[in-house]
C-alpha cells in the first residue's frame, strides 16, 4: 500500500504525480530467492564459464569437505538453495582465492532476485495518496483547532456538574455560566 511518506520527498521535490509514479516503478527490492539451482539451471543464468569455475572449486572442495559435498550432490540433482545466509558464506569461503570478486557476487545474486517495491503503481495512485493526505492534513489541523474548545468545554462542564446552586439566585447562576463562558480556559476567574 502506497503511502504519503513513500512520495513526499518526489512531492517536496516538485515531481508531478505521473513522475512519481514512474520513479517508484523502477524501484525494485531484493528479497530471497528459493530456486533450488541446479549445474544445468546455473549455466542457463550464469554461462558455461563462470557455471564450470563454480563447479571446479565445489568439486574440489568436496574431496576434503562433507558439507560441501552434499551441497555438490544438490547441485547435482534435485538444486541448491543459495539465498540462506550459510550458503552466502559458503559461496564467499569458497570463491575466496580461486574466483574474482565480481564473480563471487554474481553467483550470491543467484540467491536473491529483485522485485518492484511498489507492484504496480500507478499515477491515480499517486493522486488518490496525495488526496488522502490533504483530507489527513485537515482533520490534524482541525483536531489542533477543536482541543482547546474541547478542553475549555470539559473545565466548564466540570464545574456545573459540581455547582451547588441551593443557595443561589437565578442572576447569580446566569453570571456564574456567563462567567465560564467568558474565560479563556473554562474556569471561573
């Protein structure tokens, strides 16, 4: 859900509705990806080279090393998960000394895909939040203009609930009420 606070600083900045939302459409987020990769689907997204590299230091790797062995046989069959944060690492100790850091990071990436941060947005959405924040805006400020009346309405009503008028006359009730009315904060002077 699109809020005001995802198109202020656009707004602030002078972008109209339709260039708010065609920024917010090219922003993307990373979130994990559980595809279970596969040599075969690795080399499909990766290319053959930086697929066989991978595979030469797993291999190697996995002569010495159970762990990586049974993440060998994965990748060998049903895929590997690389999203987790232990696989990551794995992907980091293993690249370290045989593959380029470029190619550490690319293999990592495998492991997260980017999706739109705002699917689908669209400029009537960018109109109808910045509507909803002018009708948010006018209860705030009428809010900050009711309270003192609201407050000034509590004192006085607090004060007549407890008025004795037993002892009082009709014209000293009428000025005790105007009295309150009067004052700036609903007490009697």
């Amino acid at each position: 859900m699109l809020t005001y606070t995802d198109i202020q600083s656009y707004v602030d900045a002078g972008l109209s509705p339709a260039e708010i939302a065609a920024e917010l459409q090219s922003q993307t987020i990373a979130v994990e990806n559980p595809t279970a990769w596969t040599i075969g689907s690795m080399q499909d997204a990766i290319g053959q080279e930086l697929t066989f590299a991978v595979a030469q230091v797993i291999k190697a790797a996995a002569a010495t090393n159970p762990l990586v062995d049974a993440a060998w046989i994965a990748l060998s069959t049903v895929g590997l998960q690389l999203y987790t944060a232990d696989r990551q690492a794995m992907i980091e100790q293993l690249g370290a000394g045989t593959l380029t850091a470029e190619q550490i990071a690319v293999v990592k990436e495998m492991g997260v895909k980017q999706e739109p941060k705002f699917p689908g947005v669209a400029e009537q959405d960018v109109l109808d939040c910045i509507k909803q924040k002018a009708i948010d805006q006018c209860r705030t400020d009428m809010a900050a203009i009711l309270q003192p009346v609201q407050a000034k309405s509590s004192a006085v009503n607090a004060w007549l609930d407890a008025l004795d008028t037993s002892g009082m006359t009709v014209a000293e009730v009428e000025a005790y009420c105007a009295s309150l009315l009067a004052s700036s904060d609903g007490n009697p002077a």
